[in-house]
C-alpha cells in the first residue's frame, strides 16, 4: 500500500472539488465577470462562444441565485451585472433581490448572441463585451476557473496555450486499479483525507436535505421516499437524486463535485453516507467507504472505456455500490464483485445535457450500484 499512499492522497484531493450550484454557468458567469472587469464599463452587446460540452450543460440548468433564471444568456448577465472576478467560481454569490432584478433588465436591454465554438477543447468558454469603441474578449479552457486567454482592443493582457499541459507533478490516474483501491481504503492515513472528507459529508449532505425540504426540479427524492419512506436502499436513492435535484434547480448551497462534476460526487458519496447513518456505521469506517467510492469511480472516468456521451453519474453509483458493500463488512471478494456486477449490469445511459431529469439519472445509479451488492450476495456474479 505504501507506494499508492501519497499518490492516492493526491488524487482525491484534486478530483474532490467543492463548487455552489451547477458548475457550467458558474464558470461562464465568472468568464463574463472577469471580461466586464477588463472592460471597464457597462457593455451594450455580448457575444458567447462556448464548447459543444458546456453547451449541452449549461443551457437548461438554473443558474445559482438568480430567482430561477436558465441558461447561457442568463450566467453572461449575472457575470456582468453583479459578479466579483475575484471570486473565482464563487462570483456571483449572495446577490441581493436588486441585483437579481438587475439582472432581468440586463437580459431586456442588451443583446446576448450565443454560440457553438468550433473547438476539441471540451471545456471552453470565450465571452466578449462591447462598449462605445473598446471590446474585451475573456476565453476560459482546460478548467473551470482557469483563464487561458485576456484581450482588450486587441492587445492581449494574457495568453496561454489552450492545449493541455504535461504536468510532472500531476499523478498519473493510470495507477488506479480496483485491488489497489480497495487496499488504500482499508489502510490509508486517514490523517492526510479526513478534513476533505468531512467537507464532502457536509455538503453533499446538506445539500441533499435541502433537496428533500423545498421544492427543486422533478421532486424525484421526494417520489421515492413518499413509497417506501423506512427503506434504506430507497432512502439511499432518494437523498441522492434530490441533492442533484436541488443542484440542478438553482439551490446555491455547495457541492463536493468529483471528476469535475457535482452529480458525480453526489452519486459517489450520498448513498454510502445513508447507509452509514442507517446502520450507525462509525465514523472511520465511513471515511474508508468513502475512499474506496471516490476512487473507484475516478477510475471508472479515466480508467475505463467510455464513449463520449454516456452518462458519468452511473459509474459514480456503480461506485457507491461497493462502498456500500464494504460498509457492511463485505471481504475483498464481496467488494470487488458488487463493482463488477454493478459495471456489467449498468445501463448505457445517454448524457444529453445537464437539467433537472438528471435526478432520476442518478437514483437509477445508485440503483444499479446497490443491484451489484444483490447479485453478489445471492451467488450471481456478472462475468
């Protein structure tokens, strides 16, 4: 184990990232913020180019703190009316009812023209902003924070290549593999994980809460419980796809995302903490399950085949399948077939953009995660 412990650490502090709201138009109201700071004044037309990725993610989801506003035009004029470029992707927080108003009028007087960048970078997002003679062109690639590119009047402030960059110091995801996972779970520092680990039990759990409390999206945790509302496996469901419920709805609370993506970490992580509270499960134990969710479905995203538009949030549920299994002191053998059974069983969901049916996307992963654990312990096994 001691050779993964550090480079294990590694990974999941960088692919468990906290984040408010969807991520998507959070980082296009951060683009257009940073380009209206640039610019100096208030810009009478805007234009947005952004990936076919972003694109299908970001044009059907509540853009946080808005009063319910959807989509591109809406994130642009949120950056502009009230963002801090400072922020980062927390540019546009606590805005106030006036500025939510503002926003409004904005999107009535100034034309926002949206389009689809001819890119192979799958997060990219350019805004520019006009105003009397000067125009400022912002362009955010490779990360959702990650400025690659400033210009005024032509002149560029900043320029970086959009190309990813070989970094030496980046663990290489190609390590992960299941048995090795499992191994790091069992014994690893908890020392070096515990703080992050802690911050995605909180969020992911309040923010699942909230789901279920108010009104968001489909409601789909709230059909599930009013069913079977004592089940566990059911509950397990439920707090899951309403967290991505009240993600996907505008609820500003944050999220622990992992690979990038909220509903991953929600799917990863939410199941194997209701089961934990369940079952009165210590808090160690819990963390160990954690680990073994998180990195197996970071190695299901880059460790395995997947083509371009399935849906991630499945191989997250596959995940907390066997977090769950370990939960309630399945061996190595239970473990590793609750994966397997759970991958092989897994539907090929379509990914066709970020909105609120994503919810029931993600109760039928948890649900594919947990029929794993069934195969295993009724002697039916994937392969």
């Amino acid at each position: 184990m001691e050779p993964f412990q550090e480079i294990y650490t590694k990974i999941l502090r960088e692919e468990i990232t906290p984040a408010s709201g969807c991520t998507e138009p959070i980082s296009i109201a951060f683009c257009a913020a940073k380009a209206h700071q640039v610019l100096g004044m208030q810009p009478t037309a805007a234009t947005v180019s952004v990936s076919a990725e972003i694109l299908k993610n970001a044009k059907s989801v509540v853009v946080p703190n808005t009063n319910g506003l959807k989509g591109i035009c809406a994130a642009v004029a949120a950056g502009i009316v009230c963002g801090d470029a400072e922020k980062g992707v927390h540019a546009i927080d606590a805005l106030s009812e006036e500025q939510r108003t503002a926003i409004v009028r904005f999107m009535e007087l100034v034309n926002i023209d949206v389009s689809c960048a001819e890119t192979d970078c799958p997060l990219y997002i350019s805004v520019t902003l006009y105003a009397r003679t000067s125009y400022t062109r912002v362009v955010i690639a490779n990360g959702h924070s990650n400025i690659v590119e400033i210009m005024k009047n032509g002149e560029p402030l900043l320029k970086r290549p959009i190309a990813v960059q070989s970094d030496d110091s980046a663990p290489d995801r190609s390590c992960l593999n299941p048995h090795d996972i499992l191994v790091f779970a069992e014994n690893a520092d908890l020392s070096g994980v515990r703080d992050l680990l802690d911050l995605q039990i909180e969020y992911n759990s309040a923010v699942s809460a909230e789901g279920l409390r108010n009104d968001y999206g489909m409601n789909i945790g709230k059909l599930l419980l009013k069913e079977h509302p004592s089940d566990p496996k059911t509950t397990a469901k439920a707090y899951a796809a309403a967290g991505c419920d009240a993600r996907m709805s505008g609820c500003d609370l944050p999220v622990a995302g992992l690979c990038g993506s909220a509903s991953k970490g929600i799917a990863a992580s939410v199941p194997v903490i209701c089961f934990a509270k369940h079952h009165g499960i210590d808090k160690d134990r819990l963390y160990r399950a954690l680990i073994l969710s998180d990195l197996l479905a970071v190695y299901q995203r880059y460790g395995s085949e997947q083509t371009p538009s399935s849906c991630g949030v499945i191989g997250a549920g596959c995940a907390a399948g066997a977090g769950i299994a370990y939960l309630l002191g399945g061996d190595e053998s239970a473990i590793l077939s609750t994966y397997e059974n759970a991958v092989a069983a897994a539907p090929c969901i379509v990914c066709d953009g970020a909105k609120p049916s994503c919810a029931a996307k993600v109760a039928a992963a948890v649900e594919v995660g947990m029929l794993g654990y069934q195969m295993y312990l009724s002697h039916q096994c994937s392969l």
